[in-house]
C-alpha cells in the first residue's frame, strides 16, 4: 500500500484486467479502494485478482461483456453486494477494431467497436450513477483517446467511439454536477499494451513512436497516474473535462 486515498472507497474498472485498465486497478487497490475486476477475460481477470490480493490489496472479479446492458447491470450489482457502495467508476474497457477506410469498412466492424467503446460506456453510466447518486456521489472517468479530439485514417468506428466518449462525459458532468458525481474523460496517446503490441509490428510501433512529441509510446501507469488523481480528492473541482496524457501527440 503507497498510500491510503482511496481508503473506504469502491472502485469498478471495466478491461481492469490488461494493459491500462489493470494499471487502474492496482493504483486503487494500493490507495485502500476494494476494486470490483470488470471484464470479459476470466483468465487474466482471475490473474489480476490474485496479483492485487499479493500486493495486500482487496479485489474480486465479475464476468463481464461491456457491450451487454445486462452484464453491465449485474456488474454494478456485484460491486453492491459484494462491498456495499460504489465511488468510482472507470469505463475503460475498450478494442480496436478493424482498420479500413470508410469507403470499405465492415457493417459488421462498425456495429462491433460503437457497441464495445461507445454504447458500452452509456450503459455503464446509466447503471453505475444511481448507485453513486445513494453513496453520497462518486467520480467516473471514462477512457477516450487522443482519437476522441483528432481523426486517424482508417479507424473511422473508433474515431467515432471516442468522440462520442468525450460528448457522453460532457453531459453526464452536466446533469450530476450538483448532485456530487463528477465525469471526466482522459484521451491517452499510443500507450504499450497487449492491445498495441497484438495490432502493430515492430516497424509501425517505430512510426506510431514517431507521432508522440516525445519520441514514445506511453505506459500503462502514466495514464493510471492521470485516472487516479481525477478519482481522488485532489479533483475537487474538476467534472466534464477532457484530459490528454499523450506525449504531445495531439500539439503539434
Ligand atoms: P488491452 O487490450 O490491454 O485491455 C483491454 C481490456 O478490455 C482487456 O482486458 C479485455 O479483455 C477487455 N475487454 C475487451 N472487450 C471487452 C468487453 N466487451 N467487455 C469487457 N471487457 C472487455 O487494451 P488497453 O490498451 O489497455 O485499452 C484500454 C482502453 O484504453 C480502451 O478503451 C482503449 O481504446 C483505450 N486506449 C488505448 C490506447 C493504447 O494505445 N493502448 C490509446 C488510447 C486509448
């Protein structure tokens, strides 16, 4: 445990198995948060439970499909029964889909990633905020992209997806502001992960480092960094932002 801010509190991470989800799921469990494991991987969902439990930490894991309103529903209900209230929420859980221009892109690949990465994180919001609502508030954080802000050729679904993400948080912090639940949403450039190093030869992640001001591709635990302090205390006053952590992709 390197501190104790999350102390009392219950977190859900949807994808909270891999890559950045899991990078979330750990910074909580070691603040004090009982984290509630949200994803369609059992096998690495098992394996995330038992690391954080290693650590000290306090997990379980649900089975969940997030682009299937009644997973999501009984996700939420898991975090209820098995700890009793729900303060934080981040709806993650994301894929890329396939890459063609819009002229061919699949119907099928289109209906896929909206469900995945854009409905998906509705379905959380309208099941997660009226448990938050009778926990006294919360705070959500919803992942974008930088592909929420800028296009990138051949992934016009998931450029799509996460647009709608950031207009999805937008109104969510809108309707909740006065009530205690924040939404915020954080727009990672290309971050390591399974989902990365699956999708791209070594050759195009030389190119996609390129893209990044810095000359990199982020970690994980740089944006779980960004996550965890939108979740604490410390973001008192921040709700319906839209928060890059992108090597200075997006300002050149
Ligand atoms: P990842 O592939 O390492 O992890 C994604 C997790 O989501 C996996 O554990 C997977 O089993 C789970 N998952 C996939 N479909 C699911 C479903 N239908 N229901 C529940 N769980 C499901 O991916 P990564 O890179 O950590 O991505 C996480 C989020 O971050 C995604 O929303 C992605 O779009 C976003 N993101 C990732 C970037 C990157 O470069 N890796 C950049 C910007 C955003």
């Amino acid at each position: 445990m390197d501190n104790q801010r999350f102390e009392g509190k219950v977190a859900i991470v949807t994808g909270g198995a891999s890559g950045i989800g899991f990078a979330c799921s750990a910074i909580f469990a070691r603040g004090g948060a009982r984290v509630v494991i949200a994803d369609i991987n059992e096998e690495i969902g098992n394996r995330a439970v038992s690391d954080i439990k290693g650590e000290g930490g306090d997990a379980i894991f649900t089975r969940t499909d997030v682009g299937r309103p009644a997973d999501v529903e009984a996700m939420v209900e898991a975090a209820i029964q098995s700890f009793g209230r729900l303060d934080i929420a981040v709806n993650n859980a994301g894929i890329g889909g396939e890459s063609a221009p819009t002229g061919s892109y699949s119907i099928e690949g289109w209906d896929k990633v909206i469900s995945i990465n854009l409905s998906s994180v509705f379905y959380c919001m309208r099941y997660e905020i009226p448990r938050m609502l009778e926990s006294g508030g919360g705070s959500i954080v919803n992942m974008a992209s930088i592909l929420g802000s800028v296009g990138f050729a051949n992934s016009p679904a998931y450029v799509a997806a996460k647009h709608g993400v950031v207009g999805l948080t937008k109104n969510a912090a809108l309707e909740y502001a006065k009530q205690g639940v924040r939404v915020n949403s954080v727009g990672p450039g290309f971050i390591v992960t399974p989902l990365i190093e699956q999708s791209m030869d070594e050759a195009t992640q030389a190119y996609i480092s390129g893209l990044h001001a810095m000359g990199r591709m982020g970690e994980p635990q740089e944006v779980a960094d960004m996550v965890a302090f939108l979740c604490s205390d410390q973001a008192s006053f921040m709700t319906g932002g839209y928060y890059l952590v992108d090597g200075g992709y997006t300002a050149q």
